[in-house]
C-alpha cells in the first residue's frame, strides 16, 4: 500500500481477491499509524446513496510475502481510532461536497 495508490486488492479470510478503490490515506501523528479508506470498485450507492466504505490501517511493507499494494492491511483496534477516522472521514466528504457546489 502507498500514499497516492488509487486500487488496492483485498484477499479475504476464504482466500478471495477483491479489487477496492482507495478513496483516500491519511496519517495520525497520534497513533503512530498510516490509514487507508476504501469500498469495493464499481460499488453501487444504496436506497440511501451511500456506499460501504471500509477502513483498515496499514504498513508499507514491500518484502512482505502477505502484502496488498506493497504494504499490509491490519484492522482498526480501538474506538478511539474509529472515532478519529469517522471525524477524517466527515471532513473528506464535506470538501468533495464544497468542491461539487464550485
């Protein structure tokens, strides 16, 4: 996984690939770790318009035999993090709504 990479292939617990479109990266000082938002490539909005969007931290790890994108996906462990994420989040989708209305 790197900064600025726009897919990233996911394999799932039976062994699946799935291609995810990485929505965007940031980095927290706070926790020391990298992350990464993401939703299934060519996902279709619900009866809500909305998509499932799913977030996973991440090292950059390119020796790794367990890589996706060159890096390791790991889960997000705590609430706080979930917290700081959904807050990065809103504030992701409230400039790409600025950004529409120019």
């Amino acid at each position: 996984m790197e900064h600025g990479q726009e897919h990233i292939t996911v394999v799932d617990e039976n062994g699946n690939e799935q291609l995810f479109e990485v929505l965007f990266t940031f980095e927290s000082a706070d926790f020391g770790k990298s992350y990464v938002l993401y939703f299934p490539l060519g996902a279709e909005e619900d009866d809500e318009g909305e998509i499932e969007i799913h977030a996973s931290s991440f090292t950059e790890n390119p020796e790794s035999d367990e890589t996706v994108g060159g890096g390791e996906l790991r889960p997000v462990e705590t609430d706080a993090e979930w917290d700081m994420i959904e807050e990065m989040l809103n504030t992701f989708l409230d400039e790409e709504e600025e950004n529409e209305e120019l």
